[in-house]
C-alpha cells in the first residue's frame, strides 16, 4: 500500500479487481499514490462504515467505488463522507451490469456519486486525476499530454484510412 494515498479505490469484491484494476493502472500511470481495499456493503458494513468515515481524515481526496448486482457500496460510501466519490458500475452475471448502473446512478438528491459507464474503470481513474489537478499545476499538465496523445492515435488512424 502507497504511502499518504491520495485516491481509495475500493469494490465489493474481489471478483470487481479484474474491472477496476483499469482505475489503478491510470493512477499508477500518472504517479498519483492510491490504496486498494475491497469492502462490501453487504457483507462488511461495518468496515465500510469505517473506511468512509474514516477516508477524509487519512488524508484521501477522492473515492473510487466499484461494485455489481445491487451495488450499493459506492452510494452508501458518499452518504458517509463529502469526499468526492466516483461510481464504477461492474458487469454483472445476470443482467450484465444494467442493475449496477442503476443502483450506482440513481442517487437521491443531496447524496452525488459520479457515475461512469459499465465497466469502464478507466474513465473513473481520469476523473478522479482530473479533481486532483484543481489543485495540481504538474498533474494538470500531465493530463494535457495524455490528451494529445490521444488525439494523435486518431489523426494517425485517420490519415492511415486516407492512404
Ligand atoms: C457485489 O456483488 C460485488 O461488488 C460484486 O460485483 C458482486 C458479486 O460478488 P461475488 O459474489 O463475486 O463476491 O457486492
């Protein structure tokens, strides 16, 4: 476990690290120091209670919570703490993550969680990087080559197809 972590990253099981290992290998990308826990809000309410309550004052600055079926572990993590949590809906066996999104994303209001697509962890990695760079001129910048890089993959695909 990184030292000072600056990003939780948790999920409701186990079997969620294959979906959201993506969120970790974006921070590890970008250098930005994280924690990994699996905590379930069904199965180990207590310590997710704990670990929510708790994140703020360890030092962490943004939640990324993953889970799937009746995901409710990143919706009860935010009632838990005014850190900014971001929801990663996991494909789910039966009905192939649509019930995570809708468990994810349909928070009452006062209680956000910013909800990424099915399975795409990767996005709640960047997002959480983008939050850190309000208040983070290297990380901002460092954000701004990723962009480029991505827009030279298209023009380079793009100018393939016109030859
Ligand atoms: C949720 O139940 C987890 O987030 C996981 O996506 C799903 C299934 O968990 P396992 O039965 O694989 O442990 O709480």
């Amino acid at each position: 476990m990184a030292r000072d972590p600056r990003v939780g990253v948790v999920m409701g099981s186990d079997s969620d690290l294959p979906c959201m290992q993506a969120a970790v290998d974006v921070l590890e990308e970008f250098g930005v120091t994280h924690e990994v826990r699996v905590l379930s809000a069904h199965r180990t309410p207590k310590a997710m209670v704990s670990y929510a309550e708790s994140a703020r004052g360890r030092g962490l600055q943004v939640l990324i919570a993953g889970a799937g079926g009746a995901a409710h572990l990143p919706g009860m993590v935010a009632s838990l703490t005014t850190l900014p949590v971001i929801g990663v809906p996991v494909a789910s066996k039966a009905l192939n993550g649509l019930d995570s999104l809708y468990s994810i994303v349909q928070m009452p209001a006062g209680i956000p969680v910013a909800t990424v697509a099915i399975g795409n962890a990767c996005n709640a990695g960047l997002l959480a990087l983008q939050i850190l760079a309000l208040q983070d001129q290297a990380l901002a910048e460092a954000l701004q080559t990723h962009r480029r890089e991505l827009q030279t993959n298209v023009e380079a695909k793009d100018l393939r197809l016109q030859q």
